[in-house]
C-alpha cells in the first residue's frame, strides 16, 4: 500500500515476508520514501519549539504526519533519551530501546 499527500508518495507499507508463523515476523514494515515540504515544516517547528537536534525533528515529525494520514496506532522506536522525551510531549507513543 503506497500513502500519498496531495499525489505524492509518502510512504510505502509492506509486509514482512513471514518464514515463522511469530508474531514478529506478522507485524508490518513502515519505510518513508519522501521528505516533502509537510515534513520539512513540521520538523522545523519541532526543532524551534524544543531541543530536539535537526534530524531528530524531522524524525519525530514524519511518524507525526506518517501517523496522521494512516491512522495507525503508531510507536515511536529511539534509544535517544531526549528524542523519547520530545516525542511523547508530542503525543507519540514511544518505545524506547536501552
């Protein structure tokens, strides 16, 4: 499945190929194919509105937008302590990795 923003590609959804009946191997693979200029802006206003490095914000923004227009119940994934914390200020579900 291919997410678009006004016919632009956003991201693209596949699965996993499953070798093991795991639920692992059932869960879905997210992959971002384009940084537009919704991701740009967004990730600008984080990092103006936080501590959050460049890169950060435009990670955080684009499981922002990403989560936006799927509607997915979405977890972050970061082993970045500040990046965990500027996510969850912005209502992203995170999963932190030690």
């Amino acid at each position: 499945m291919i997410l678009t923003d006004r016919g632009n590609p956003v991201a693209v959804i596949k699965p996993v190929s499953a070798k093991k009946e795991t639920e692992e191997d059932r869960l879905m693979h997210m992959e971002i194919v384009t940084l537009n200029e919704e991701v740009l802006q967004r990730g600008e206003d984080i990092a103006l509105h936080s501590n959050a490095r460049a890169m950060d914000a435009l990670h955080i923004a684009s499981a922002l937008i990403f989560k936006e227009h799927s509607r997915f119940d979405l977890s972050f994934l970061t082993s970045d302590k500040k990046q965990d914390q500027i996510a969850k200020a912005l209502r992203l579900k995170t999963f932190f990795v030690e």
